[in-house]
C-alpha cells in the first residue's frame, strides 16, 4: 500500500491517519514529540524538527504523497517537498494562512468581506487614526491560536501597549465587531477543481477557544448556502488543493465576512467522523491522492463539544467517562495526551439525534455530569 506522509503529529494528524489507514494506506508522520497523538497511529514517525533535512528527504523519497495538519510549517519545506512528491496544499496557500495580514489582504483581493483592520509591521504603523478600528483586538499576525497572542484594546493607548506587550512584533488591529453567530464552512477541492462542501456548523467559543458545534447551523437555508459559496470562492480563488475550513462572523443584520482561514481539517468539523458520509480527514486523504471528494451529507443532526483539560480534576484524575459511554447516541474521541492542562485541546465528544435543539441540551447536561 502507498504510504502517505504528514507534517504534525497532533490531534489532527492522528484523526488523518486513522483515517488513511482504515482505506489501506500507511502513514508516515513528522513531529518533534516523541509522545505526538498521531504516534501511536502512525507506520512510522520521524521524531525530528519540521525543517530537519534528513527527515524531509525521508518523506520525499517513501510517500506518495504528503499534506499538513498544521499551518505553521515551514512553507519553503512544503515547497521544497513538491519538487519531489505530491504535496497538497501547496506552500504558497499555507503561507497566506500563516500570516493574518496576507490572509486578511487576500480574502480582501478575492472578493469578499473581513472585519476593518490595520495591518501593523513596525510601531510607526500606529501612528495613524485609529478610530476605525476601535474598539478592538489587537492580533499577533503569526502563531495565534484559540486565542492566544490576542489582546482587546478600546484606546489608542491601549492599542499601542497592547503592541508592545505582544513584543513588537507584525500584528493587526482589527475592530471588534458585534456577532450575531459564528459558523464555519469546510471544503474539499481537487487538483482538477472539483469540490464538495461540509453542511455549515453553528459555532461557540469560551475564552476564544471552540466549546461547541451545532450541525446543522441554526440558519437560514440562504444563508447557510451564502456561507457555502464564500468558502468555494476562497478555495478557487488560492487553487487550492486540499481541504480548507473558513470561519466566518454572522452579523445582526445577516451580513457575513470572514474571520480566518485554516489550510487543514478544522476543529468545527470533527462532527463529520461521526454524521456525515464522508468526514473531513478521508477528505484530506482524498484529496491529497488526487481521488474525487467523497460525499458529504449528513446523516443525523449532532453536536460536538471539545473536551478540554479544564473538565479533568486538579488531581489530574479522568472525567466521568462512563456517563459518555453508557448514552447509546453519543461518541467520545480522546486525543491520547498525558498532561491535562487547562484550556489544552484533550478530546471531544458528539451528540446524535434526530432534532438538532435535543441534541444540543443532551450534550450540555452530559458535558454537566463529567
Ligand atoms: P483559532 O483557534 O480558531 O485559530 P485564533 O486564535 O486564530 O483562533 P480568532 O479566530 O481570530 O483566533 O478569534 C477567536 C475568537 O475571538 C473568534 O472566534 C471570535 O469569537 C472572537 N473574535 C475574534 N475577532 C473578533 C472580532 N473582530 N470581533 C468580534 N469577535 C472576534
Ligand atoms: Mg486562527
Ligand atoms: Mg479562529
């Protein structure tokens, strides 16, 4: 059987790679941590940094092709793989990713809505009005996530401290706008351009970190549909080659922009392993094999809340996993990581049931008994 690659090993790449390997292929895994989640799942693990020259060519010269599970790869290693082997997505689309000022510009040059923001490379870029962009968040423009490297600001002295605090570095000052919702869309597109979109989920956050998807998204057909299109016209857009996740802001009057981009399956779209036909990993398979994207109804309403370390005890003792395991509808996934840390992505669980609102209320008292 081909062996396929990954660069990351986390819950993302260990995800893929079951996925990989229920359809017959092996998995080669690149990640420094010799405890990844992916480890354990993986043929073989190059327990080596991401840019590691010798590990680069073990990929190239073994897999017949490679993808991502993190957007912060080195890009030019991602480049370098593609003159040797199939690689999607390509580099040039992980790097806009990877930067919010070129992801922001782009989403702008293609043709649709962000939040207002000022790109700031240098303090002196604060040195304007900042009226439009207040109030505020301050954005580190590289290696955020769930919300770290954030900062909300409502003065211009603020937003300068919040610059300085963040160590001067390349950020963006975007203006804090008023959410109705927050939904995310999923696509898988083909090196020949043929694509398929996940059904749109309903997000919420806490502490700017995913709680909770809803599947279907509590929208109108219209909109959901919109969303839809948008996520589409990115990934024509960037020809993009893989499977790409697009969160968007739902504003009070329905109007839609799009908050980020994620070159990879997303965290809003585990919901698929469990309800859909196809779930976005074996669309990451597929798509990086170059085979058409699989189907992507869904099967059943479902809820997904994420498992973090916070539910664990301060004695470090397990969650309640029986009361998960004795509700015949619903599904834990635990990512295998050893140290439970607060705010740390440890698992999540899903909720199926034939109305979405049952869903969601069976979800939240079972998260409540944990
Ligand atoms: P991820 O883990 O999804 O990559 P991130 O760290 O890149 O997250 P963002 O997606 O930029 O962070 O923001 C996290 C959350 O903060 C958003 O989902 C939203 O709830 C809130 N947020 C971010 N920007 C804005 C804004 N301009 N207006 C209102 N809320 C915002
Ligand atoms: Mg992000
Ligand atoms: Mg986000």
């Amino acid at each position: 059987p081909a062996m396929l690659g990954i660069l990351g090993g986390g819950q993302l790449g260990r995800m893929f790679a079951t996925a990989a390997k229920t359809m017959g292929y092996r998995v080669t895994v690149l990640d420094p941590d010799a405890d990844a989640p992916a480890a354990a799942f993986a043929d073989v693990h190059l327990c080596a940094p991401y840019n590691d020259q010798e590990a680069l060519h073990m990929l190239a010269s073994t897999c017949a092709a490679v993808t991502t599970e993190f957007e912060n790869v080195n890009a030019d290693a991602m480049r370098w793989l593609a003159g040797h082997t199939r690689v999607s997505p390509s580099g040039d689309a992980v790097a806009v990713a990877q930067n919010r000022i070129l992801e922001k510009s782009w989403i702008n040059k293609a043709g649709l809505p962000t939040a207002p923001f000022l790109a700031l490379e240098t303090v002196e870029d604060l040195h304007v009005d900042l009226s439009n962009y207040l109030p505020g968040i301050m954005k580190t423009a590289r290696l955020g996530y769930d919300g770290k490297g954030q900062v909300r600001v409502s003065t211009p002295e603020e937003a300068r401290s919040a610059y300085a605090n963040l160590g001067g570095q390349a950020c963006v000052l975007e203006k804090m706008l008023d959410l109705k919702l927050e939904v995310s869309a999923i696509v898988a597109r083909t090196t020949n351009a043929q694509e398929a979109c996940f059904p749109v989920a309903e997000n919420r956050h806490e502490n700017g970190i995913l709680d909770v998807s809803i599947v279907p998204a509590r929208i109108e057909p219209e909109l959901a549909h919109r969303v839809q299109q948008m996520a589409l016209q990115l990934a024509n857009a960037l020809d993009y080659v893989g499977v790409l996740a697009v969160e968007f802001f739902v504003l009070e009057d329905d109007s839609v922009v799009v908050n980020e981009i994620a070159p990879r399956p997303h965290n809003s779209g585990h919901y698929t392993i469990d309800a859909c036909v196809t779930s976005q990993f074996e669309q990451q398979v597929r798509t990086m094999c170059g085979l058409l994207p699989g189907k992507t109804d869904l099967l059943s309403p479902v809820v997904m809340v994420n498992l973090l370390g916070d539910v664990w005890r301060e004695d470090g003792g397990e969650p309640n996993w029986a009361v998960l395991c004795e509700a015949p509808n619903a599904k834990l996934h635990l990512y295998g990581k050893k140290a439970a840390r607060p705010g740390r992505k440890m698992g999540h669980f899903t909720v199926l049931s034939a109305k979405v609102d049952d869903a969601l209320e069976q979800a939240e008292a079972l998260k409540d008994t944990l």
